[in-house]
C-alpha cells in the first residue's frame, strides 16, 4: 500500500551564475581561451574591445536572476562538480606591458598516462639504478593504473633482461615514491592499497571522517567490501556514532577505484604558463596578473540598442515579445559573463596579495627556509572568502618570480612546534633535514633515529615517523641505500 509523506532536507543550491564562477575560478589563465571564443560565438552580444562610457546599460535589471525561472536557479552543486568544464582566458587587467608579446608562449604537448608518469619520475633525483627500477615499474602499470605482477617477477625480468640486481626493499621504496604521483592511487597493487593511497593525500588526516576512513580501509576491507557495517561499528568501538560510519563509507565510495582509467589512451595537453607575475622594484613586491593575449569584452552597443528600440515600439504582439525576450536573454548573458570574468580576477588578485604578504621575507628572496607555516584557513580568514574558494585558486595556479615558477601549493606548509613555543614550517625543517644528510659521512650515513635526535638537539620537535615521511617526500633513499665506499 503506498502512502504520502513530507519530508525536510538541507541542500546547497547555486545560481547559474554562481556555477559559472566557480568554474572560472578553478582553471588555469592558460585555458581561458577557449571560453571565450566559444562564448563570443554563440552570444552575439558579447564582443571584443574596451567597454564604450556611453554604452546603453538600460537593457537589465540590476537584479539579474529574475530573468530565470526557479528550475534554472536552483541547480544542485553535485551536478556541476562532477562535470568538465570548458577554459576560459581573462580579459586584460589593466596590467599590460609591450614587452610581453616579446615571451615565448607555452608549448602544448600530448601525454598518455604512461607519459605522465615518466614525466613524474623525471623530477625525482634518482641514481641510474633506481631510474631503471623505476621505468620498469611504471611500465608495469596497467590501464586502469594498478600493478598487478608480484614485486619478485618484477624483480626477475629486470635480472633476465637487464641484467640488474635488486631486491625487494629498493624496488618497494621505488614504487613508493612512484605513487605519489599524480593520479591518486597510481600503481597500487590492489584495490585496498588504492583506496588507502587516495586517503592520505585529504588536507586533514585528522578530521575524524578521515581518520575513520582511513581505519576502515586499513583494518576493516573485507567488512567494509561486504557492507557489514555492524561489525565494523563492534570493531572500531564506535557504535555510539552510526553518522560517523556513515560519513566514513560516503568518503570512501566517492573515491576513485581506476585511478588509471580517466588517462588510458587519452591524450591530454598540459601547458606550463604563470597565472601571477610578481616583480621586484627596489624592493617594492607587485604581483599582477598575467593578461597575455586577453582580449577585453564589451557588450554590443548595436544589440543594446536594438533592445532599446524594440522595447519602446508601441507594437506588442507575440512576435516582437519573443525577440525582445531573445535579446535580453543574451544582453544578460553577457554582462554575466564580463561580470564573472571581473570578479575571478579580483579574487585571484586578493588571494595571492595575501599569500605575498604571508610569505613577504620568502618573496624577497627566495629562501624556502623563510617560508612561514601556512594553511588555507589562514588566507582564507585574511581575505574573508570560504576556503574552499582559496583552495580553488590554490591547486590550479602558479607565479612567476625572479627566482622560478611556483604552484601556488608551494607557499602553503603545516607547522613544526620548536623548542622555544614557535610554530616553523615543514619546508624549513626539510631543507634542514637534507641539509644535514647532504653533510653525513656516506661511509656511515645517518639512520632515521639519529636524524631524529640531531633535529631534537636543534630544537625540532619532530617524530621518527615524520622525518621518514619528509625523507620520503625529498626523495632520499634509506641509510643503507646511501652508503658509499
């Protein structure tokens, strides 16, 4: 027997226009482009040039989400996330310099996923006989980015047909860095090593749905892979908080199972290409952003006009109703666009001059043992945006300083408490770390033990675990794989 109900729900909805920010906001200057051209064909009131003073501006209201119906406004954000999007490429921002038309422009090249990853493997400093360790593994990698051969049969092909020996120790340590690679979860050997790989990379392993995740994963799989949730509750002494489980699975699920899929076959291009110019005059920092080649955008004045016109006619008939529908529709939609366009660039402006001002003493002098612990929340409170908007510009943007280009994820670090109740960055106590093996006695290089204690005696308070991690992360092998002759 069926029967009626009402039911109350909390849900995030966002306007057409709010989605639209959101996606330009997310992607590199670099593909802005295509989104403009794509939108300058198919909206005959959007144009290149400089906005005109005397342009007909009564064509809208000011408020312009009256012009959509409810169905249009309320989109559920879940529906846009997942979905591709398009580039877009600013306008100028009043920032142009004629000597940059004289810069070499990005070159494009296309990548499979093996391409990617013997890209990846490029930066890291190995010696020739982990590199060839390396590319073996990574041909090893199957379409949908696991490896799925025994390390000892790895081991072996390498002996039979190079000639090489190894063990299994080297060749784990290998595969270890391999998979911090990009995609997460790359080269994990079975489903629950992927899963796990792609928890550890979350911001906040401490946040309770991630440590609880993480605990599944690690101690509960077989449970977690035959939904026997009870169990699991019993095991991880939670049952008290059934929510907590439940946010835990929905973590999980959401994570991508092939990391390798999205990119097998594929060709993709990647461009290096800076988002912010920062230059240095007499020891006055100014970032900019970087405008090369942008046009700017104008509403048509002679499609303005025509609205203007035909609103005024003194014949209201259906068919002169629709076009004068028609035109403000796409009057509106590119002042929308112009709009968007505007206010990515003043957010992006406003993160990285917090970020410059955060991190001032590293910008003057490129010294990473300068840079200050800095989270997103820090920024995010210093401009008075949601972090998740600072994580946007954050994860796709770079700077070009006299001393390199930067990913803005470069500047962000958590903290090292220090002796004297001072918060350091990780990056200084890395650079420290290499410091102090780039120094040791190769004949007897330090142990991860004795690393510990000289970072303790310099007033580092820092776990055996976490110098392995940051060892790790500056692609510096074990003691014993360090020791010479």
């Amino acid at each position: 027997m069926q029967k009626l109900g009402l039911s109350q729900s909390l849900g995030q909805k966002l306007s057409p226009q709010q989605i639209q920010f959101i996606k330009l906001l997310q992607v590199p200057t670099v593909e802005l482009d295509s989104r403009i051209e794509e939108e300058l064909e198919i909206n005959p009131a959007l144009e290149e040039g400089k906005e005109e003073t005397d342009q007909v501006e009564d064509f809208a209201d000011d408020n312009f989400e009256d012009d959509f119906s409810q169905d249009d406004r309320d989109v559920n954000i879940d529906d846009y996330l997942n979905e591709d999007y398009s580039g877009y490429k600013m306008q100028g921002d009043g920032n142009y310099n004629p000597d940059d038309d004289d810069r070499e422009m990005p070159l494009a090249s296309g990548t499979s996923l093996h391409d990617q990853l013997m890209q990846q493997l490029g930066f890291l400093r190995l010696n020739e006989h982990q590199q060839k360790i390396g590319e073996q593994l990574i041909g090893s990698v199957e379409g949908d980015g696991y490896i799925r051969r025994d390390i000892e049969a790895i081991i072996n092909d390498m002996a039979f047909s190079q000639n090489l020996e190894t063990d299994t120790d080297e060749v784990e340590e290998v595969l270890r860095k391999i998979q911090t690679f990009d995609p997460a979860g790359i080269a994990a050997r079975n489903l629950q090593e992927c899963l796990l790989l792609q928890l550890e990379r979350f911001e906040n392993t401490s946040d309770p749905v991630v440590a609880t995740a993480i605990q599944i994963v690690s101690d509960c799989f077989d449970e977690f892979t035959k939904k026997h949730y009870d169990k699991i509750l019993k095991k991880l002494n939670i049952e008290e908080d059934e929510e907590l489980l439940k946010d835990a699975v929905n973590t999980i699920i959401k994570l991508n199972p092939k990391p390798g899929s999205s990119s097998d076959g594929i060709v993709r291009t990647q461009f290096l290409f800076p988002d912010f110019i920062l230059t240095n005059v007499n020891g006055k920092l100014e970032v900019s952003l970087n405008s090369k080649n942008a046009p700017d955008l104008r509403i048509s004045k002679s499609y303005a006009e025509m609205f203007d016109a035909y609103d005024k006619s003194d014949k209201k008939d259906k068919k002169l109703k629709d076009t004068v529908t028609f035109v403000k529709q796409k009057l509106d939609a590119a002042k929308w666009f112009i709009d968007a366009i505007k206010q990515r660039q003043h957010t992006l402006l406003r993160t990285m001059q917090a970020i410059l001002e955060y991190q001032f003493e590293f910008f003057q002098e490129g010294d990473e043992t300068k840079l200050r612990p800095m989270i997103l929340k820090d920024i995010a409170n210093e401009i008075g945006m949601d972090i998740s908007t600072v994580s946007r510009v954050a994860n796709s943007k770079a700077i070009q300083t006299e001393f390199g280009i930067y990913p803005l994820k470069y500047f962000f670090s958590e903290g090292i408490a220090t002796d004297s109740g001072e918060d350091v960055s990780n990056r200084e106590v890395k650079s420290i770390l290499q410091q102090i093996i780039g120094e040791e006695e190769k004949k007897k290089p330090l142990s991860d033990d004795k690393l510990v204690k000289i970072l303790n005696d310099k007033g580092y308070n820092i776990a055996r675990r976490t110098v392995a991690k940051y060892r790790e992360q500056l692609n510096i092998p074990v003691a014993r794989l360090r020791k010479e002759l």
